[in-house]
C-alpha cells in the first residue's frame, strides 16, 4: 500500500504542475501578454489543460484510488493520508465524467472570450461579445450535461466552485438574506449619503501603492513568497504555496480602488500561503470552496479594513502620505466615506450593504439563462430592469452594466458569484468564532497589530487547505453550519452607528 500511496503522490504532482503552468499563462494574459499572443495563447492553454485533464482521467488513476480503498479506511480521517486519496477521489469522479476534448475546447473559447472582453468593455461594445458569451452558455450547458445526477442544470457548475451546495440551497439562503437585507437597504438609502468627496481628490498612484503593500504586509502577506501587479480585473492566483500572486487595479480619483481591491486580494491570499506546506504539490493545497475563500477576502477587506479599530492606527499614517488631500478631513468623516452606503452600478465598487443585491441578480440571472428563460441578447435590457427594481440605478451604457464582470467571458455561465455573497456570510460567522476565541483582537487592530486574528485564521481555517469541505470546515471552527444571523448582526451594528435604522 505504501508503494501504491507514492503512486498516487507521483501521479498527482505532475497533474499538480501541469494545472500550476496553465495558472501562469492565465496570469501573464491578464498582466503582461501582448494582445497580439490572444490567438497562442489560447492554444496553449487548450493544450495545457487538455494534457492535465487527460492524466486527471486517467483510467490508471482510478485504479490506483480504489485500490487505496483499504489502506484510506485504516488511517484517521483528518491525515494527510486519508484526506489525499479521498478528494484526489472526489475530484477524479468528477473529472472523469467529462471528455478531454471537450474541456480543452472550453479551454481555448474561454480564452478567445476573455480577450474579446478586454476590448469589448472599453468599447461599450455587447454585439462583439454576445456570440461569445452565447457559445459560453451552450458549453456550460454541455458541461453540466455531463453531470445526470443533479436536479437542477446548475447543481455540478455552483458544486465546481462550491462542494457539496445546490441552486435550492443558494436559492433559500439568499431568499432569507434577501428579506432581512432589503428593509437595512431602504432604510439607509432613504436617507443623505455620506459625503465621500475626500477619496476623489488627486492621489498619486505610487503613493497609492505603496500605502496598500504597507498595510498588507502588516497583515501578513508574504512578498518573499507573492507580488502584485496591475490587471483590468483585481486577482489573485496560486502556482505554489510559495509562490501567491494578487493584482491590482488603480485610479488616481479613487483612493478606496485600489486600497480595498489591494486588502481583498491579499486575504484570497493569505488563504492560499496559510495552507499546511507538507500539502504542496497535492489536490489538498488550495482552498476548500470559493464560498470559504470569498470569506478571507471579505473578512480583511471590510471587517478589519473598513473598521473603525483599523483606521484609528492607520489613517495618521495615511493623512502623512497624502498631506494636501487629508490635512483638514476628520477620521470620523473620512470613515463615513468608506463606509458610505448608496447604490451604485458596479458591483466591484459597491458598498456592504448593497453589494448582496448585485450578487443576487447575477446568481438569478444565471439561472434563467440556464433554463432557457433568458436569452443572451436580451440580457443588456434584463440588467437595466433589475438594477433600476433593485437599487433604483440605471446603467447609460454596457460598459457599466452587463459588460463589467470578467466571470462569463474567461469561465462558464452558472455557479460564478453566489460564493460571493456566501462568503460575506461566512466572514461574519469566522470574524465572531475568532473574537470569541481572542476578545483582544479588536484591541490588537487599533495598535496595528494582526498576529492574533491571522495566525488564528491561519490554524483554523488556512492549514487545512482541503482536508474538509465547507460544510465540515464552518461547522468545527464555528460550532454550527452557515447562517445568516452574525452577518446581518453585523451590518446592523457597523451601520446602525452610521445611519438612523
């Protein structure tokens, strides 16, 4: 058994490495890659892909996982033994189901749409990119195809990012968010914004940047073993455990853009950097559901770095770097700035409040475009409809309605954002296990200390990459399931300090 053990080890670095080298070439088409590399691009990362699919189904592997059956049974649940062939099992199940040609054409569409965007957004053109996106829905039908035993045809597409939840699941979650969230949102919106004028004022981009590594250092980044760099679209990607990339994007107007895009980033990667480092090279070193990861992003971008305890220690050390623009604005108004609450067309740039909704509308959008209730060319007005129904705002232009989310142009349509509001969720139900676990943390972020909060996330949540599923992971470092109450306790404590609720 140990011999067939090292088998399986072997087998699934190479798989591993393969999946790594086509996470470079994706970084370097959304930072460096000239356009004029689309077209090659996209061949290579087909061909990447498809050798990495190939190997992942890989009757040989199946063999070998089931004859690892035994020896998975006598070792502890928990061990990296037992953890190893019991998701490289899981992700083999699901790989096998579907074809190497197929995903290596996925591959190299995805590609081909992704460039188109980059060229379509600026253009406020949807006609260049709706035969795209088209193709995309048909595939993702295919996709999910593959998959029989589902009840709905987004059940596998929400279970590739997110193990083990289903649409019902997503449905009745954000049908109980929904009803609480509203009444919060119309009672805040129903009164005088904050006035956020003091983030519009004229910031040098190298003191923007250098302000954000300060702060995400102090966090716990790690620059020895990550960087950032600008992309249209803020992201982070993982080739190795010691090697986590964020990006970035700037605007000189905006101070919140890159601040918070910088601080969101650098928690999806501290995740990655935190995982145990004996799980390098294996399926068990990423994150256990894009729910789980969305929390870390959102937990170090809003609850710690839209705090009132963060910006006590650091916003003297930002009035010094930008001296002429915030020498005469208070902490408390410049607090009520980033933290102001008004709807907005982008969902990127929305505040906590309102951002669930954007979520929410893309999640049912998806669903219907799935069902065939909803045609891709009518998705333009369909998105003016919801947001002016929702949020009272109405996009002029493509390029700041349905044009401005990536995911459907580099991906598949279905399963592509409800991880966002889930995360939001659980970064509520972490923040509280973890203050209950330490009462001093609040304490710690107004001195600028992050030590107690990371190196706890980084034991309970981090370490086990994915040992456990979501499911398994929120229930042993909380104590119960997901929910939505410490969420929504939350935002009515944070903002009812803020506004009249």
């Amino acid at each position: 058994m140990e011999s067939k053990f090292q088998e399986l080890e072997a087998r699934l670095v190479v798989i591993h490495d393969l999946n790594a080298a086509n996470a470079v070439l994706q970084w370097d088409q959304q930072t460096l890659m000239p356009s004029g590399g689309a077209a090659a691009r996209g061949r290579q990362l087909a061909t990447v892909g498809r050798l990495a699919h190939e190997l992942q189904t890989d009757p040989a592997l199946g063999r070998l996982l089931d004859d690892l059956r035994p020896f998975e049974e006598q070792q502890p649940y928990e061990s990296r033994e037992a953890s190893l062939i019991r998701v490289a099992r899981r992700d083999y199940e699901e790989a096998v189901q579907v074809p190497p040609a197929f995903m290596a054409e996925f591959l190299r569409h995805g590609a081909e749409a992704y460039e188109v965007w980059t060229r379509a957004r600026p253009a406020n053109d949807f006609a260049m990119v709706q035969p795209y996106l088209e193709t995309t829905l048909d595939m993702s039908r295919r996709l999910a195809e593959f998959f029989p035993n589902r009840d709905h045809l987004a059940d596998p597409l929400i279970g590739f990012r997110d193990y083990g939840m289903t649409a019902a699941m997503v449905r009745n979650l954000f049908t109980e968010l929904r009803e609480q969230l509203v009444p919060i949102v119309h009672a805040i919106t129903s009164q005088q914004p904050a006035d956020d004028s003091c983030l519009h004022k004229h910031f040098p981009l190298d003191k923007q940047w250098d302000f954000g590594v300060d702060v995400v250092k102090r966090f716990g980044y790690d620059f020895e073993r990550g960087r950032q760099d600008k992309s249209p679209h803020p992201f982070t990607t993982s080739f190795s455990i010691g090697d986590v990339r964020i990006t970035t994007r700037m605007k000189e107007n905006r101070l919140e853009e890159a601040l918070f895009s910088t601080m969101h980033e650098a928690g999806h990667a501290m995740y990655e950097q935190g995982i145990a480092p004996e799980f390098e090279g294996t399926p068990l070193a990423g994150g256990t559901s894009a729910a789980v990861h969305e929390s870390q992003s959102r937990l170090w971008e809003n609850l710690v770095g839209r705090s009132r305890a963060f910006w006590e220690y650091w916003y003297p050390a930002l009035q010094n770097t930008f001296k002429e623009q915030l020498h005469d604005v208070t902490l408390a108004t410049f607090y009520r700035a980033i933290n102001k609450v008004q709807p907005s067309l982008i969902r990127t740039d929305a505040d906590e409040v309102t951002y669930n909704l954007h979520v929410m509308m893309r999640f049912d959008f998806e669903m219907d475009l799935l069902d065939g209730k909803l045609q891709v060319r009518d998705l333009p007005e369909a998105w003016r409809e919801r947001l002016h129904h929702d949020l009272g705002v109405e996009p002029a232009d493509d390029r700041n309605g349905v044009l401005q989310d990536v995911h459907w142009f580099d991906g598949y349509v279905g399963g592509a954002f409800q991880g966002y509001t889930l995360g939001n969720i659980l970064s509520a139900q972490f923040f509280d296990a973890a203050t209950q676990a330490h009462p001093g943390i609040t304490a710690d972020m107004q001195r600028g200390a992050f030590d107690t909060l990371h190196g706890w996330l980084r034991d309970n949540v981090y370490r086990p990459g994915r040992i456990f599923t979501a499911a398994e992971l929120v229930e042993r470092v909380t104590g119960g399931p997901l929910r939505v109450g410490p969420y929504i306790r939350y935002l009515r404590e944070k903002y009812g300090m803020l506004y009249t609720l």
